[in-house]
C-alpha cells in the first residue's frame, strides 16, 4: 500500500515555516500516552452489520456495507491531537478515507451548510462544510499502522485534525448534510460550536 498519499495537517508545519512560535496550543499540554474519552459504552460492533450512511441534502442518499467503505480511496494524515481537557498528543499517524471521498458518492446540495456526523449509539458532532472537507480530514480506520482498537472508534472515526478532538467522534455511522449549524452531543452540553484550539474556543457561553 505504498501508493497511499501522505497529507501533513499545516498545523504540524506551521512552527517550522515560522508562523507560529509554538506546536502547542495555549492551556495544553503535552502527553505520550493516548487517553480514552467519551461518553457511554464501547460499542461491540460487528462489520457484518455495520454500514456508512451518507444522507440529508444530498440528491441520492447511499449506503455502503463495510466492505464497500474499504473499497474506497486511502490517505494517510499526520496529525496533532488536541483535547479540550487540556492534553495534546502529537504526530500521529492515521489511515483512512478522506471525507472529500465523499463528494464523488453523493451530490450534495447547494442549500446545505454543515454537517452532524452520526455515530454509534446517538452520538453526534456538528461541522462547517470548510471544517468538514478541509484536505486534512478523514474517516480513519488505523493509527500507526494499526487497525484502531474499539475504545478508539474501532471500524471507523472521524479525525478533524484542526479542531479539539471532540469533534473527532468515534464509530462514525454516518453523515448527514444539513443547511443551518445546529449543536451536536458535546455541543449540546456546553462545548463550543466550532472548536478551535489555537483560538481556545473551548465552552461556549450560549
Ligand atoms: N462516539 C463518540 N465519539 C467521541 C466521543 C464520544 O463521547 N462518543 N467523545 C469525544 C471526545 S470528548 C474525545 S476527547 C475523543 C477521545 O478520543 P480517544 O478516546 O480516542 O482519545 O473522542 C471524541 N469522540
Ligand atoms: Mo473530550
């Protein structure tokens, strides 16, 4: 699998081109291991039964089993992770599906704005278009070379490496386009819209 393309997310490179002092963002700090977080259970999901559900403003909704979803084009991201409680982990190394993939399943249409990316058990994350399809995002299935293990998303989690990692839910189901931003799971209970860490964009005071 030497032909899969290698993306750098530019947060990683943005210290070295002297356009920022630091790799880490304010309030974090670094750790080497990589903590388990989320809310609930981890889902015993079996591949046989899985599938990937592209729906909401498109113009043909599609469903993929799971092999069909690892038929489709590979990218590997290097990227930082960055949690809003408080520990950054840096360089990893993922593998998967690019989100923009997605544009060559479905047409979606002009009304739609956003994203809720759907995942296992009702857990849910919203998404600018812009944020969503930005060229460092991906459905990732490996981490290092390695298939995740079910505490981190096991068959399939989003990676959005520019935002806290909240938004990068774990055993994604689907994705819904919808026309106005509207909060998620963790959005609903006081994380921010949006997510930055370089803006610490942490809790929202809505
Ligand atoms: N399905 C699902 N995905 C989720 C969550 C969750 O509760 N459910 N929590 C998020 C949060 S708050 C964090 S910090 C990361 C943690 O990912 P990790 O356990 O792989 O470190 O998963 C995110 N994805
Ligand atoms: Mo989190």
């Amino acid at each position: 699998m030497n032909d899969v393309k290698t993306i750098k997310s530019p947060d990683t490179l943005r210290v070295k081109r002297g356009e920022r002092q630091d790799r880490i963002p304010p309030g974090q700090k670094l750790t080497e291991k990589w903590p388990v977080l989320h809310h609930g259970t981890v889902p015993s999901i079996d591949t046989e039964s899985w599938t990937f559900r592209v729906f909401g403003l498109v113009e043909e909704e599609k469903i993929l089993s799971f092999d069909e979803f690892m038929a489709l084009p590979r990218v590997r991201v290097f990227s930082d992770i960055h949690c809003v409680t408080t520990w950054s982990k840096l360089g990893n190394l993922w593998e998967g599906v690019s989100t923009s993939v997605i544009k060559d399943l479905v047409s979606v249409r002009p009304e739609a704005g956003f994203v809720m990316v759907h995942a296992w058990g009702g857990f849910t994350t919203n998404l600018s278009l812009k944020d969503f399809f930005a060229e460092d995002c991906l459905f990732a299935t490996e981490h290092e070379g390695k298939p995740l293990t079910p505490e981190h998303g096991w068959p399939v989690r989003l990676v959005v490496p520019r935002l806290y990692f909240w938004k990068s839910a774990k055993w994604v189901t689907g994705v819904e386009f919808i026309k106005e931003d509207a909060p998620g799971f963790w959005e609903s209970h006081g994380y921010h819209m949006h997510g930055d860490p370089w803006k610490e964009e942490r809790y929202s005071r809505r």
